[in-house]
C-alpha cells in the first residue's frame, strides 16, 4: 500500500498548494481557478504579484489545456501541474504535457527567444504580436509563452523527454518572486 502520510509529509515539505495528473478539462481549469484564487487571497503577499502568479497559473493551464496530444500508449490526453511554494517565498507553477515531435522545435526556438529578452523588449514583442498575429486552428494568437516570460519577469525553465519517434514530454516551470 502507498504511504500516503509519506507523500503528505512530503507535499508539505515541499509546500505544493496543489498538485493535479490526469484529464485536463475546461471545467477542471474553472475549478482549480477558483482553487489558486482562494488559496492566494488566503495568503500575505503583496496584491501585484498574487495577480501576476495567477494570470501566469492561467495561461500555463491554458497552454497545456489547448496544446496537450494523446501519446499512442494512452486513450486520453493526460497532462500533470504542481503549484507550490518556494523556501523564499517564491511561487512556482510547473506543467508537463505531450506534444508532438514536430512542435518542438518551434516551442524551443520560441521559449529560447523570450529567454533572452529584457521586460521591456517582452512587451514590446508583445505589442507587436498581439496587432499582427491571426488567431490559429485553436483559437490563440501565441500569445501564451509571451504572457508567461512577461508575468513571471523571469526565465522559463523547460525541458524535452522523447517519448516516441511522434510525441515527447514537454516540461515546463516557471518562478513568480
């Protein structure tokens, strides 16, 4: 049997505010808004950077809700997310869905560049994008990874798990201060 006071114990430690694996839906993204909403006007911090984490919860929610793929091995779209706490005070979201292989290196390339972007000139490449971009198939402008790099003011951690010569495991986390 799981231990599952172990895995409390360590969830505590840790301090997740809340951890999800399995289908993502539009109605658990409702839910777990009102959840991460509750939970921040709970919380001491200041009301700019609540804001900021909770605009940055949602559209990493968004992007894995919109751009997750069904890996061969599975009948559904499974996806994972933490929210937690860091020792500084920090908070931190971290998503991971499938993607297919022929996405990757365009959200590579994309991530890199808003990597290597100073705040201003993230708004700035924002500004442009959002007057000259069509929406896509999925109804976003790309915008998403943009708001994410802005909203957090820090780089964007991600990695790739090659899962099949069609999907990988797409990664990623992101820091609020």
């Amino acid at each position: 049997m799981t231990d599952i006071f172990k895995t409390y114990s360590e969830m505590e430690q840790e301090d997740i505010i809340l951890a999800f694996k399995g289908d993502v839906t539009q109605e658990l993204l409702s839910s777990v808004y009102s959840i991460v909403e509750s939970r921040l006007e709970n919380d001491h911090e200041a009301l700019r950077k609540k804001k900021k984490f909770y605009q940055v919860v949602v559209e990493c929610l968004q992007n894995v809700y919109h751009h997750m793929e069904q890996p061969e091995s599975s009948a559904s779209k499974p996806a994972i997310f933490l929210i937690a706490r860091g020792k500084d005070n920090s908070l931190h979201i971290m998503t991971g869905n499938f993607i297919s292989i022929a996405k990757r290196d365009s959200l590579t390339t994309q991530i890199e560049k808003m990597n290597t972007m100073t705040g201003e000139e993230l708004r700035a490449y924002h500004l442009d994008k959002l007057s000259s971009t069509q929406l896509s198939e999925k109804g976003g402008a790309g915008l998403g990874i943009i708001e994410i790099a802005r909203k957090s003011g820090n780089k964007l951690d991600y990695r790739f798990d090659t899962i099949s010569e069609q999907h990988a495991f797409f990664s990623l986390s992101v820091t609020v201060n």
